[in-house]
C-alpha cells in the first residue's frame, strides 16, 4: 500500500481550476490508494503469480472484488504508473490456470469481455518496463485468445468475423434494446439470459479483440517470438468492424450487429471511445463520429437514446443515463484527437459531478446529475430501481487519467515517456509534482493553452523529443510552454 507521501501532486495557479480539478484529483487519489486498496486475498492467487505482501486493488465500496474489467481499467487508467507492484498483483488476481496448468484470464460468468485484460497488460509492460511481467502476460494472452476462438458461446462468429457476446461492461438487460427484453424484462436483468444479446455483436467487445489482437503480436515482437499470427487477425476484426458498424447515414459507428444481420443504429459510449483510442476509425470516420456523437446534459452516456421502456424519469441503469468510466475513456479519446475544448467539457462534467455528490458515484443521471443507478429488472409490474454503488474505483481513475493522459498527454512506450498535453484555455498554469516513473521522479509544469508546444526543457534544457528516456533516474524539472 502506497503512502500519501509517495501520491503526487496537482497544482493550479488558478484558483477555480485548483479547487475543481486540483481537489477532485486529490480525491481520487484517495480513492484508489487508500479506500479502495485491499489487503492480499488468497482466494484470488489462483495463478501463482500474486505476492501475498502486496494487496490489490478492488472494484470499489460496492464490490469488494477486483474483476476482470475493473482490473485492468483500473491499471490502465492509474495504477500501473501510480503503484506498479499494486497494479500487477490485481492484474494477476483476475488470472488463473486451466486444467493443463495454462494461465488464462479468469473464466467466471463475464467471459464476453475478458479480451481487455491485454490492453491493461501491455500498457502495464509500456509502463514499467517488466519483461518478466510481459512473459507471463503473452502465455495469458495466447491461451485466452485461443480459447474464445474456439469458444461456442461468446466466440467467434464465421459469418461476419466478429466476436458474439454482450458489448463491454453492459452486464444488465437494460442496456439492449427491444427485441432483447420486453416492457417487464420478464427474463431477469442478466444481459446474458437473452438468447439474442448471446448471438449478437457489439461495437465495443470487437473493438476490444481488434486491440487486444494488436497488443498480442506487439508482445510477441518485443519478446522475439516467432511465428506470431495474431497482427492478421486483428487487421480482419478491424475490416469487420468497419464494415458492419460503420454507418455513412449516420457519420458514425453503430452500437449493435444481430446474429440475423439486423443493424443497431443506436449510439454506444465506449464502443466510439474505443474505435478512437485504438486507431479502427480512420481520419474522416474519426472526424464525423466526433461532430455527431450525442451528449446527455451531464457527459457522455453509455447507450443512446432512450430504449422505448426507460425515459428521461425512468432511465436504464445502461441506456441514456452516464457512468463516469465512459466520460473517462471518451475524454482520452477526445485528447488523443486534440479535441481541448470538448476534453475540457467533459472532465469539467466529471468533476463537478464529484464536487455536488461528494466523492465518486458509480452512476449518475445523465439530465440531473444526481446519483442514480437506473432501472433494470421487472418486479411485479415495476422494474428495480438500483442503487448507483459509492467509492467506484473506475470512476475515480477516470479523472486521475483525464489529468494525466487527457491534460499532461502522457504516453509510454519503450523508449520512454512523452508528452502531448491539452491545456485548456482558463484553466492556467499547472504544476504535477512528485510523479514517479520507473526510477525517475518528475515535476511536470504546463504553460499557455491548447496542443501546440512551444517551448520543452528537462532540468532547463531544451528538449526536441518533447519527452524523457525509460532509463532516466532521479528527480527532474519538465517545463512544457503551449501556444499561444
């Protein structure tokens, strides 16, 4: 468990943007670090990997789990860089061993998705520079790539090359449309009870495979393994995604393919994140799906519009109402784009959000704000109104990524760290200080307003790669000046 005295720290000079973004930056922090930093649990070391003198990290004051998603949202959004040993043993926590003895990302009843444990294992690599951790993350990703090849349910599907199975995170009815559930939901709340949720595809699991397809055979180059066949394999899911999601009617991607060919012409939150963030959409698609994505007063929603049995008094706890960890991942993907301004309105949303209900909320009401876990699952005649759970870990490593991937621009490779930063104008001079990565440890300040740099010292040097290497060691000065 890290200290505070290790936790970096966020400093504007202007004072409203310290006390919005500086205070709920801070709060974040002591939401993943403290409150929701577990001891060691030795019912999740099924993998033999975890080290029992370090916790993890769970799902939130909710959920005493780390889970899969979670898991590796959670790494690749904060804690990776934040506490590499922390980030690893959670990322392990959701890995276990076949029969055969083979490591594979866990088998619970959740598997559709499971594909995003790549994502956060090679961002985790990027990071820290642990080829040990790579190793074992490259046998994981083999086995569980293979298994969900050869998977009947939630596999792959012959006809359209995509993979079958829920879209990401959406666990509960409420986020498909008709003909999936009825006005009663009468099968349960479990997306998974619908036989076409099962058969149908979604944009954001495809975009999952097609990066995790990706990261697969970037592994493979950086440990020289020969042989790897998994770059062509992503290059196809991309192919099918475009050409089944894709909508020039629309300018955007679809949310939904069922297994009859039907289209979902219905607007998904992190499945247009996703297609950004993972380079599916190119330069033109990029471009229209941003004009033409549609916001809820509060953010960024998960699925979009209303279903015809949810409404603005009723929303689903998955249909027209706003989680923060799509208002996160849309925020990067914005950032990556140069969007500021649109950067800016989002994590300004999420931050206010924190600000009025005191801390970070799994669910909020996308016209309100108010904390509400919408409506899932018939009782009687009336469908459940949940409960949206408190101290949600992703929400809060939302905003820890929107300060440092979104605002610094952070990105890791092998070489080291850069910087693209979005400064948005009004928010001023900004100072992260106390930064620890791998041997170094940086403050990083931020002058002007939006992508262009001006100006890039290290130690009060001028620097043209606008970063620093992977072997730096010690404490260093980073001063970034934006035009104008």
């Amino acid at each position: 468990m890290t200290t505070t005295d290790s936790w970096p720290t966020l400093q504007f000079g202007n004072p409203e943007s310290q006390a919005l973004y500086g205070t709920t930056y801070e709060v974040a922090l002591e939401n993943l670090l403290k409150t929701n930093t577990v001891p060691f649990g030795a019912i999740y070391a099924r993998s033999g990997l975890m080290d029992p003198a370090v916790g993890m990290v769970r799902a939130g004051g909710g959920y005493e789990q780390p889970w899969t998603r979670d898991a590796t949202i959670n790494s690749w959004n904060a804690t990776s860089l934040l506490a590499p040993k922390l980030a690893a043993n959670t990322l392990w926590a959701v890995v276990e061993k076949d029969a055969d003895g083979k490591l594979r990302v866990q088998q619970d009843s959740q598997q559709w998705d499971q594909v995003v444990w790549v994502v956060g294992a090679w961002h985790h690599y990027l990071v820290t520079g642990d080829r040990e951790f790579l190793a074992r993350a490259y046998e994981v990703v083999t086995n569980t790539l293979a298994f969900r090849e050869q998977a009947t349910v939630f596999g792959r599907s012959e006809q359209y090359g995509l993979f079958t199975g829920p879209s990401f995170f959406n666990d509960g009815v409420s986020g498909f449309p008709a003909p999936t559930a009825d006005a009663r939901e009468s099968l349960g709340s479990e997306s998974t009870s619908y036989p076409d949720v099962v058969s149908g595809m979604y944009l954001s699991t495809n975009a999952l495979y097609y990066a995790a397809y990706t990261r697969a055979a970037d592994m493979a180059d950086v440990l020289g393994v020969p042989g790897d066949d998994h770059r062509g394999k992503a290059a196809a899911i991309k192919q099918a995604v475009n050409q089944y999601f894709w909508n020039p009617q629309t300018g955007s991607y679809n949310y939904e393919l069922r297994a009859d060919g039907t289209p979902g012409v219905y607007q998904e939150g992190a499945g247009l994140a996703f297609v950004l963030l993972f380079g599916i959409a190119d330069e033109v698609q990029a471009s229209a799906l941003i004009s033409n994505a549609q916001r809820m007063t509060w953010g960024m929603p998960d699925t979009y519009p209303h279903w015809a049995r949810y409404s603005d008094a009723e929303p689903g706890r998955h249909n027209g109402i706003v989680w923060p960890l799509v208002q996160g991942l849309w925020a990067k993907a914005l950032a990556g784009r140069g969007e500021v301004e649109e950067f800016a309105t989002e994590t300004r949303l999420l931050a206010e959000l924190v600000r009025n209900s005191g801390g970070f909320w799994e669910i909020y009401n996308g016209n309100t704000g108010a904390v509400d876990g919408g409506h899932q699952g018939a009782s009687g005649v009336l469908k459940r109104h949940w409960a949206s759970e408190p101290d949600q870990t992703w929400s809060a490593t939302a905003f820890i990524d929107m300060m440092h991937t979104g605002l610094f621009g952070m990105t890791f490779d092998d070489r080291g760290l850069t910087f693209t930063p979005s400064l948005p104008s009004g928010w001023g001079e900004v100072t992260l200080s106390g930064l620890r990565y791998r041997d170094a440890v940086l403050t990083v300040t931020l002058r002007g307003t939006g992508t262009v740099i001006r100006a890039f010292a290290v130690d009060g040097s001028p620097n043209q790669v606008f970063g620093v290497p992977a072997s730096l060691q010690g404490h260093h000065t980073i001063d970034i000046t934006l035009n104008p």
